[in-house]
C-alpha cells in the first residue's frame, strides 16, 4: 500500500538573477552557497539559506551549461558555449584561468581532491566531442597546454555529462544516445559501458553523498539509479515528460526529478499539461511520494542540499526556487 503526501505548506524562496533560462545549480560541499547557470553569460553565487545574492563572476560571453566548485570553495569551474572552460576565485568573484577550446564546453568537473579537474566539449564545427582531464597546477599556468588526458566520445555519440567516480581513479559518461561509460582516469581506458537502459539522451547525472550511487536524468522520460563501481542498474522512475534533471536526497530514502514538456512546445500548452512540477520517489520502492508545483516552464536543474533539508530547482522561466522543507515531511512515512 502506498500514499501519496501532498507538500502544502511549504514556501519557496524565489532567487531572480538571471535573465535567461536555468542551464545548472550546484551547491558547494558545506551547502551554505549555491551557485547557477544560465543561457546568459553570468553564473551567480547565492546565499542558500536565505537566497542573498553574493555576486555573479563576469567574463563568459556565451551560454553557460556547466559549472562546479571544489570542496573547499576555493575555485569554480564553469563550461560555456564562447567555447572556453574558465577558473574562477570564489572568495574574489575573478577569473583566475581561462583554457580556450574549439567547440563549446558542455560539462566540467573537479576531482573530489581538487587536484585535477575535465571538460566536455562538443561535437560542432567539425570538432570531436572529446574528455579532457587537466591537472590543476597545469590548468593555472599553462591553459593553452595539451591536457594529460584526452578521451574521445566513442561511437561517435557526443558526451552530454559526466561525473568523477568514487576516489577519483575513474569517469562516469553519459551521452546523446543514451549509453553510460566507465574510464580509467589515469589510462583513458573504457572499464565498461551500457546501451540499453536509457533510449534517449542523458541530459544530467548526480552521485549519491557516499559515491556509491548515482542517478541519471534521460530525455526518454525516465530517472535511474545506477551502481558508481560498475553500472549495474538498480532502480528506474517513471514520468510522462523527458526528465532533464535528478537527484539523491543524502537524509531520507528519496530522490527529486525534474524536467516537463520541451521548451519549444511550451508555449502551445497549459502549464498543467506540461507537467512542470517537481516529483519526489521513494529511492527504493520507485512509488511516487509527492509533486511540488512551482516553476511556469520546464524544470532544467534539481540539486538536494548536502544536509537534505532543503532542495532547489531552477527553470526554463529563470528563476531559482528553494524550498526548505516543512515538519510533514519529515514525519511522512513510506508504507509498503
């Protein structure tokens, strides 16, 4: 038997920086900043408990789909399409590095060492789509250098995301066509992969707190939970719209999805058609538990705080929603 809770209570703080639709949001490992990304060129950094905006990091000039601080909240990568992966001073909001790159950044990632950081870039203008793996000490004094790693897209299905794996001595891919890999971070060489648990393209992987799990988000209106050692498929979670974003609560036995009708057909649809709202699952049963009702546009990134207290959704409409969670839910519980 299950039972559906309905969050009623609950009021968003409502973060409005950016003038163009929510490409990413990541919180930083203690989880009292958030930063953001978006279609115009200005990531911002926010106070997450109270949705103060600390300052936006000028520079890009394009689209910025990625970004992601390191866990000390020194330095923060961000990928864009002006076809550069920048570093930037947190505490200084200023551009450190800039490493140039032929096609657009699609994904960027600090080792959880942060000794070493990729980029994905993608595959236009005759360009392949490629992983490159840097050295931070590298990437500071010498950007235009050859990285010491480079991984090409294999099949030629173009990488769209990609994660660190558990101690850093691997990478997670996800691409266009739905297949998964495994790399050897030192070597490039593939450790495994998987075809056919998604059928469309991946548009976002988040790991579980402990590494042990993540989960993807595919345009085939599907979230799944996969083993971080080997890819193994755990758990799927249904919607009836592609899924752009997910991700793991790291207190209860839940994971967020987000995603709705594509932007492009948004405009010849009510929003309560095109199911704009954020779905909460059991991690284990797969049922669904509850929606949250916010966003005027298709929800492009979902991120649970670190202490899974709160979670935060950006969308197409471009705003950023906290929602810290009422008592109810945290008294709710899952019956089987």
């Amino acid at each position: 038997r299950t039972r559906t809770h309905t969050h009623t209570a609950m009021k968003p703080i409502l973060l409005h920086g950016h003038e163009r639709s929510l490409t990413s949001i990541k919180y930083n490992t203690e989880g009292d900043l958030l930063f953001s990304t978006s279609k115009d060129n200005s990531p911002c950094v926010w106070f997450s408990h109270n949705g103060e905006m600390l300052g936006t990091f000028e520079g890009h000039n394009g689209a910025i789909w990625r970004c992601d601080p390191d866990f000390r909240s020194e330095h923060l990568l961000t990928g864009s399409a002006d076809n550069t992966c920048k570093i930037w001073s947190i505490d200084r909001g200023s551009c450190v590095q800039t490493i140039p790159t032929k096609s657009a950044v699609r994904a960027v990632g600090w080792s959880y060492d942060a000794e070493q950081l990729f980029m994905v870039t993608d595959k236009t203008m005759g360009q392949k789509s490629e992983l490159r793996i840097f050295s931070k000490k590298q990437a500071l004094q010498e950007p235009e250098a050859a990285p010491q790693l480079t991984i090409q897209s294999p099949a030629a299905a173009k990488i769209t995301c990609a994660l660190w794996g558990p101690l850093d001595d691997t990478i997670i891919t996800g691409h266009e066509n739905g297949m998964l890999c495994r790399w050897d971070a030192k070597t490039g060489q593939e450790l495994g992969r998987t075809e056919s648990d998604h059928s469309d393209k991946i548009n976002d992987m988040q790991m579980s707190k402990d590494l042990t799990m993540f989960i993807t988000a595919s345009k085939d209106q599907r979230a799944k939970l996969f083993d971080s050692q080997d890819l193994t498929h755990l758990k799927t979670y249904k919607h009836d719209r592609p899924v752009n974003s997910a991700s793991i609560s790291s207190l209860k036995d839940h994971i967020v999805m987000g995603g709705g009708q594509e932007a492009m057909s948004v405009t010849t649809t009510s929003a309560k058609a095109g199911k704009f709202d954020a779905r909460f699952c059991h991690l284990v049963f797969e049922q669904e538990l509850g929606r949250v009702k916010d966003h005027f546009g298709p929800i492009n990134t979902v991120a649970f705080h670190p202490d899974g207290r709160s979670y935060s959704s950006g969308g197409e409409d471009g705003y950023i929603r906290v929602h810290v969670f009422d008592p109810t839910y945290f008294e709710f519980e899952f019956e089987t």
